[in-house]
C-alpha cells in the first residue's frame, strides 16, 4: 500500500509536467525550485518543534513532493529516475554500515564511516578537500559545526578561556572609533566560531540552539503586546 501511494504521487507529477499538464510546475527547473527546498525543510523543523504528528505528516509530504519533483525533472532528461535516486542511498546505507549488513563490529563506527565517505568520493574523482566537502550553502553556524568536527578537539575549559580572550579583544577593537568594519568582524567571527566549539564539546546544536532562543523571544514579545 505504501508503494501504491508512492508511485501514485510520481504519476501525479508527471502528469503535472505533460504536455497536458500544468504550465507553471513544467516551467520549473533544478535551480528554480531550490527557495521552495529550503522552505519545506524549515517548516518541517517547525512542525517537528510543535511535536504535531498532523503537521509533520503534512510537512514530510511537502518535502517528499519537491524529491519526486527534482526526479521527474532529470527523468525527462534522460540523466536518472526517482529509482536510481532510491538506489543510490540505500546502496550507500549499506556500504556505510559494515557492522549490519557485512562482518564488521559497531567499535570504530564514526571515523570508518568517515574514511568510507572519502573513499566514495576518491572513487568519484571528487576533491577530499575540506572547503569542497562542507558545502559553502549551508548556515553559517552548520557549516562551523561540520568544521570543527574535522579539527583536533580543545577541553572545554580551553575553549572557555578562548572565548574570554576573544571576547576581550573583541571589546577593545570595537572600542576604538578608528576601527575599520572589517576588523570587527574578523574579531566577530573568531568569537562566534570559538562558541560554536563550545557548543559542540556540550554535543549542542549552535544552530539550533539559537533558533529555539529566537522562537522563545518571539513568542515572548508577540505575548507582552497582547492588547490587554
């Protein structure tokens, strides 16, 4: 039955994009339908937050549409199909978990499933090099975490004191009126990304943290200017 409604819902859309079907979704391309990737994304983050099993079913469907939707697209060219799509992950799940679905042990899981990762992409004739392995399209405090999970890992007590450092730098520079923009936001920079350190070493979500700060804050001010 699952199945069912699944092909049903590639048949929806490739009707959609017939001849016959609807100018504006065979209008769309790979580039055109990138906004509404990321919109679907965070407003399955949202539903997910609101623990509204309604909302999220809804929402995985709005994400589901845009895969099948990407799919229908390079089908039509000829390049691949929703099912090579399929194949390929569950290809890679079960190259990624040795210790499944081959002989390995779970011990040494994380850096194996790394160095797999390196060697598909080895394979793949694609650089290992980390400014091409961390996409440059990602939030910024994302992108920091994945960055320094690849570095060599500080004490949470020494990442303390490096934010108290440059903190204090930090207030000295922006002190100074003759301090270009740019400088402060270098300092800036080697602050936030210090914290993300931080963060990490406490196996917390920089990103996340801070976009459940802003939803609190929000709801806080939307509270205060109820009319009374």
């Amino acid at each position: 039955m699952q199945t069912d409604q699944i092909q049903r819902l590639i048949e929806i859309m490739a009707t959609l994009r017939s001849a016959e079907g609807c100018q504006w979704d065979r209008e769309q391309s790979p580039e055109s339908l990138k906004p509404y990737i990321l919109e679907e994304c965070y407003e399955l983050l949202e539903a997910i937050d609101g623990g509204r099993p309604e909302e999220i079913c809804d929402e995985l469907g709005d994400l589901l549409l845009q895969v099948v939707f990407q799919a229908q697209i390079f089908s039509e060219q000829g390049t691949f199909t929703i099912s090579d799509a399929a194949k390929a992950i569950g290809d890679k799940l079960i190259r990624r978990h040795p210790h499944i679905f081959a002989a390995e042990t779970y011990q040494g899981h994380e850096q194996r499933w790394e160095r797999i990762k390196l060697q598909e992409r080895a394979e793949r004739g694609q650089s290992n090099r980390l400014a091409d392995r961390i996409p440059a399209t990602l939030p910024a405090l994302k992108r920091a975490r994945k960055l320094d999970k690849k570095l060599p890992q500080n004490d949470r007590q020494t990442t303390l004191q490096q934010i108290e450092q440059q903190l204090l730098s930090f207030h000295e520079t922006a002190d100074k009126l003759s301090t270009p923009p740019e400088k402060c936001e270098k300092k800036l920079g080697e602050l936030l990304f210090s914290i993300v350190r931080l963060a990490d070493s406490l196996d917390i979500d920089a990103e996340e943290a801070l976009r459940r700060t802003t939803t609190t804050l929000m709801a806080k001010i939307d509270s205060e200017n109820q009319p009374t």
